[in-house]
C-alpha cells in the first residue's frame, strides 16, 4: 500500500509557503477594549453567502489548502459560541423572540467568537476562516426593519476582514441546490417569518431576492467580492485560491 506524502512534502506539492505580510488593523467602529492591533498577526477571511451557495464547500477546500501550504487555521461561523449557541437554537425553534431580540442574541454570539476565537487567532498567526460574519447578520436585520444606523453601532465592535467574498448564487439555482441536499427548505431561510407568502417556496425565491438586494447595498458600502457562484465548485475555488494569494502577499 502507498504511503501518503509526508506534511513537508505535501507543503511542497502545495506550492511555496506564502509568509502573510503585516495588515493594518482596524475595526468598523468602537472596536474591543484593550486589543492590540499590532499585534493580531494572522489574517481574517470571510466567505458569505446563502445555504446552497456552496460557501462551507468552499471553506473546507480553504481550509486543507491553507493547512497543506503550512497555515495553521481556526474556523467560526453563525451560531458558534458556546455561551448563547444552544439558547438561540432554542428559540428559533419556537419563532418566540422579536426581531430586535434575535439580533442581538446574534450579535452576542458574534462577540463571543471575536473576543474569544477570532482575536487570539490572529494573535496567534492563524488563518481565521469566517464561515459567514457581520454582513449575513445585517442583511438580514435591515430585510427585517432593523435601523441601520443601529445595527452599524451594534457591530462596531467588529474586526475588519482582510478579505471577503460573497458567493453570489440566484434564488432559483439556491432552490435546486438545497432541494437537492436536504428535500425541504429552511424556515429561517425562506423568510416564513415575514408573511411574504403563505407557501414556502415562493417566500424562499421573494426572501432570497431581497437578502441579495441588501448584499448589494452592503457591497457599496463596505467593499467586499462578489464571486459568480453559479459556477462549478472547482472554478470558483481557483478563484478564490488566488485571491488569497494576493491577500497574504500584499500585492
């Protein structure tokens, strides 16, 4: 039987370690207390995008790439801190909490990650790999009504990204997508709680229309990617591969 290659040697089939060059920290308003910037050596990318949009494929095939090139990684995403997790999966169970309360149990559970997994990250050198961040949770809020202006001081605490890539997939091809994995839709994701239409499936196509609209707007503000991601998995993971390349280079 073959034995796999070594790490070292799978480093090299991955091509030359890319050493990241030193980012100019800052945060999109008040910031966390007491962080040194300078010393938040890693670097933070973000891959948003709807379910079906083929985002956490796209992260795990980062992910093994980055390790393989000899990056160590961490990886957070929505509804990961073990502080509020279990207690906001509970209430969107029930569809119990007013929209303002289940924006901020989101943004608790963002602090959490940022205060405890993303900023030591970086400090340690890692490549923190976002599986969605502050984007999806305002894009959603401002579908909802939520105060924009609100939501920017709410996320002020948020680190800006070195690099962010939103998957960009029409609403009928995320309905084939995640029709095909899981034979239903989800309620959250259809937006069946803002009576757009009594049936699901019109509600997905009408709510996705509008979280895209509001990915546009955001875009406008705060400057991130927008990938094709109707392409195949292969072509939109070259793209990003050397999109990142650039990120750690400085080029």
């Amino acid at each position: 039987m073959k034995k796999p290659p070594s790490k070292r040697k799978q480093m090299l089939l991955n091509g030359p370690i890319l050493v990241p060059r030193p980012s100019q920290r800052r945060f999109y308003g008040h910031g966390i207390p007491n962080v040194d910037r300078n010393r938040l050596g890693g670097k933070l990318i973000v891959v948003e995008g709807a379910d079906g949009s083929g985002r956490s494929t796209q992260i795990t095939r980062l992910r093994e790439w980055l390790e393989g090139c000899g990056h160590a990684t961490v990886q957070v995403g929505l509804k990961g801190s073990t502080l509020v997790s279990e207690e906001l999966d509970q209430a969107q169970k029930g569809n119990i909490l007013s929209h303002t309360t289940l924006s901020l149990f989101y943004a608790t559970d963002f602090a959490d990650q940022l205060e405890n997994t993303i900023l030591p990250g970086l400090k340690a050198g890692f490549m923190v790999l976002a599986d969605r961040y502050i984007y999806t949770l305002m894009a959603r809020d401002l579908v909802r009504g939520m105060n924009e202006a609100w939501l920017k001081n709410v996320y002020g605490i948020a680190l800006i990204p070195d690099a962010v890539f939103y998957l960009n997939v029409s609403p009928e091809q995320l309905v084939q997508r995640n029709f095909a994995k899981t034979h239903a839709l989800d309620y959250w994701e259809s937006g069946m709680d803002l009576g757009l239409s009594r049936e699901m499936f019109d509600s997905f196509l009408k709510y996705q229309a509008l979280m895209a609209h509001q990915f546009q707007r955001l875009q406008s503000i705060y400057g991130f990617q927008i990938i094709d991601g109707n392409r195949s998995p292969d072509e939109i993971s070259t793209e990003l591969k050397r999109k990142i390349e650039t990120v750690l280079t400085g080029k």
